[in-house]
C-alpha cells in the first residue's frame, strides 16, 4: 500500500506570489518525488490581515489545481 503526501508553498516577495504543489509517495519505505503537479507566479497584492493573506493563498492553490 502506497502513502501520499501533497505540498504546497507560497512564497511572497515584493512583487511576486510564487506557487508550487509537489507530490510524494511512499512505497513500502522508498519515497518517490517531489514530482511537480503545478506552479505559478502572479502578481502579489497588498493585504495586512495576516490570517485573510493564508486564506488567499489556500484559494490560490485551490484554484491552481
């Protein structure tokens, strides 16, 4: 039986949001990945509410998959 891990990051400097969501498995005790299901960049918007800044993020990733 194989386990299945998903990893999304955002990464935010001045300018730039960047995405990326990696894929891992384990088969048996062999881990195979990251392999690369998405990635982007956009362009970052202000916001100062940093719980509403994670929620974008999470819609962002949403919307990229």
């Amino acid at each position: 039986m194989s386990k299945r891990r998903l990893v999304a990051s955002v990464v935010e400097d001045a300018t730039t949001i960047s995405v990326t969501v990696d894929v891992f498995e384990t088969v048996g005790n062999v881990e195979i990945g990251p392999t690369r299901v998405a990635e982007s960049q956009v362009l970052s918007w202000p916001c100062t509410d940093r719980e509403q800044w994670q929620r974008d993020m999470v819609v962002l990733v949403l919307e990229l998959l």
